[in-house]
C-alpha cells in the first residue's frame, strides 16, 4: 500500500534528523537493555557479599564468645610463650658450667695421689694447680691433661716443687 | 515569510531531537549512579568480606590452639614460672642450694643475695647469689654440675677452689634470673600460634630439672568462738 504523506514538506523533519533520531533511540534502548542488566547484577552481588558478610560476622562474633570464655587458657598459655622466650635467652647465657663440666671429667681421671689445690673457673677459661707427690703421679697428671680430650688449649703456666707437697704443676686450660 | 518557515524548521527538527537525547542523558546519568555507588558498594562490601573471612580463619586457629591446650596450659604455665619466676627468686634458690648441698654431703659456711632490684626497661633481671661451700672436691663439683639442671634457671659464674687434705673450700658466685609477667593480653583478634618444637624441646628440658619443694600452709580459722558467758 502506497504511504502518502499529507504534511507540508516545509513542516517535516529532516530525514537527516530523523535517522539521528532513531540511531538515538536504538542507543536508547540497548543501553536501557544493558542498565537494567547491570542494576539486576549488581543487586545480586550486593545481596550475596550482604548475606556472607553477615554470616561471618556473626561466627566471627561466635568464636570471640568462645575464645573469652578460655580467657585463663590464653593467659597461661601466653604466660608459658613468655616465660619461654626469656628462658631461652637465660639457657643461652655465658656460663661456666662448662669448665665445671670438664673440669670433673678430668677430675675422675686424674691419678688417685694427685690433689687439686687451688681452681679458678670463668666463662671461658679455666685455671688448675695440680699437685703430685711423685714424678710417676706427676707423669699420669700430665698424661690425664693432654689425653683427656676436654681441652683444646692447654698451657702450662708454672712448674715447682716442694719437699712438703711435691711436684705443683698450674695449667691455664680453654675448651 | 522565510524567516517563519525556517523557525518552524527548526523546532520541528529539535522536538524530534529533544527526547531521546534528555533520555540519553538520563541513561547515562543512571549509569554513572550504578557504576559509582552500586559497584563501589560491592567493593566496599567485598573487602568487608574478605577481612571477615581472614579473621574467622585466625580465630578459628586460635580457639582451635585454646581448645587443645586447656588441659596442659595450667601445668606448664606453673613448670615455665618455676623456672623463670616473675619475682626476686633469693629464697628459692637459696632453698635449692642448701638441699641440693645437704644431699651431697656439702656445708654451706656463706651465703649472701644482692640486687634484684626490677628495673622496668630491662627484659630480664639479675640476682647475684654468692656461696662458700666447705666439702670434698669430687662431690662440690657434681654439686656445681646439678645447678645447671634446676629451676630456678641460674647461671654459674665465677667459681673459685682452694683445697687443702682433701677437703675443698670453694666460692662461688651464681646469678639467678627473673623476669615480670606480661600485664596485658593482645587483642582478641591476634593470631595464636601454638608452642614451637623449640619451645617444647625447652619445656620437656625444664620438666626433668630439680623442682624446689614448696610447703603448703593450712588455713588457720575462723573458729567459733567460745561463748565467754555459758559456763
């Protein structure tokens, strides 16, 4: 069927105006299409981030009930971290148990007539005057120093002898 | 003439122009609105979320760690402070010393405590304790050797033998370690870790040393009292 325009043509738009005008419109309507898309997405992301969101608050909020009621636990427990801390910096303290150590490893293997007259013990070094009735006492005393293996430096600072206590032998001894 | 016909062009023109592009505007001024409050919403509620979530984890850790230690807290809390005390630890390691000498067959002839002042800057605080032991020489240094293994934790420092026919003389000077309790607890919400090998290594060494022995004191009273006037 043949269309006839009945307006003056001096009263018509312009094509020109009307194919931006539909190309507005179609604009229009795909982006109105994608907004609505958009605005239902969004709706349901808010919704579901709200809905666990809430969900862990309240198990978060239920644990902190938990953790409060075993307050007493968590203080020893922090008290016996603490305690452990500071112990391990103690244990790890300069201390002559060592030399105390080794001096009674070379005590016991020393000959059964030696004495031990005089001792100093520090941190790192320790100081012996051994005292032997006998060359042959005198002999193991030597023997007992250099073989015990406890020592890796062994210095022997003075030599003398008495007719009273006999042989007096000092040894700066370092482990 | 014109000029009229070419106004009424124009307006003709624009009303078919005018709406679709105040809808345009519209549109795009919803989308502005979506994208920057909606969507920054989500973002906003997103990290909530995964703030939420690493909390739930860290506590959930935590009461995990409460939980399996509630039995073993107690004595292991008493084993630690035993061996590191929160107060001047003189008496105790006094105690220790005279029965640890006593079961070695060793007099004690001196015995002197200083310091032990608690300075607050300082981690640790020291005690010097100085002795003179009057004994064999054999069992004074096995007496020295068991102060390495009792709590309170000491450390020995300078130790001095003079010995004449057997029987030693020997000074000794030990500095024993206390340390103030943490006074506050951290934040709920801080994490907990539970004991590290390092630390049970250290708590099942300090269980096998020599425990002082502390005596209990009965509660005396309250008794009823004696009606003074009923004879």
């Amino acid at each position: 069927m043949t269309q006839i325009n009945l307006l003056p043509t001096d009263l018509a738009p312009r094509p020109k105006i009307i194919r931006a005008s539909l190309v507005v419109k179609q604009i229009l309507t795909v982006g109105f299409i994608l907004f609505i898309i958009l605005a239902v997405a969004v709706s349901i992301f808010y919704y579901l981030y709200s809905r666990d969101l809430k969900l862990s608050q309240t198990k978060v909020a239920e644990i902190k009930g938990n953790i409060k009621s075993l307050e007493v636990t968590e203080q020893r427990l922090l008290l016996v971290k603490d305690r452990l801390d500071k112990a391990k910096l103690v244990l790890g303290m300069d201390s002559t148990f060592d030399e105390i150590e080794a001096a009674s490893t070379l005590f016991s293997s020393l000959p059964e007539e030696a004495t031990l007259s005089s001792a100093q013990f520090e941190v790192d070094k320790s100081k012996m005057l051994l005292t032997s009735p006998n060359t042959t006492t005198l002999n193991g005393v030597i023997a007992s120093v250099i073989s015990s293996g406890v020592y890796k430096y062994v210095d022997m600072t003075s030599f003398s002898f008495t007719p009273e206590t006999g042989f007096n032998v000092e040894f700066t001894l370092i482990k | 003439m014109n000029l009229s016909k070419g106004i009424s062009a124009i307006s003709t023109n624009a009303r078919v122009l005018v709406w679709p592009f105040i809808l345009l505007a519209i549109l795009l001024f919803l989308f502005i609105f979506v994208l920057k409050i909606g969507i920054g919403q989500i973002i906003s509620l997103r990290e909530e979320l995964v703030t939420s979530k690493a909390e739930e984890v860290i506590l959930s850790q935590k009461l995990n760690v409460l939980n399996t230690s509630q039995e073993s807290a107690l004595p292991l809390a008493d084993l630690s402070l035993i061996a590191l005390p929160s107060e001047n630890p003189a008496l105790t390691i006094i105690s220790q010393l005279k029965t640890l000498s006593a079961e070695r067959g060793i007099t004690i002839s001196n015995i002197e405590a200083s310091g032990g002042a608690q300075q607050e800057t300082t981690i640790i605080n020291t005690i010097e304790v100085n002795l003179t032991l009057n004994g064999e020489i054999a069992p004074t240094l096995d007496f020295l050797k068991t102060l390495k293994t009792t709590s309170p934790l000491v450390t020995l420092d300078e130790v001095k033998v003079n010995s004449e026919v057997g029987l030693a003389r020997v000074e000794v000077k030990i500095f024993g370690q206390f340390a103030p309790l943490p006074t506050t607890l951290p934040a709920i919400a801080s994490p907990l870790n539970e004991l590290s090998a390092e630390d049970k290594d250290i708590l099942a060494k300090i269980s096998t040393y020599n425990l002082p022995v502390f005596t209990e004191v009965p509660p005396s009273g309250p008794y009823e009292r004696p009606d003074l006037f009923n004879f």
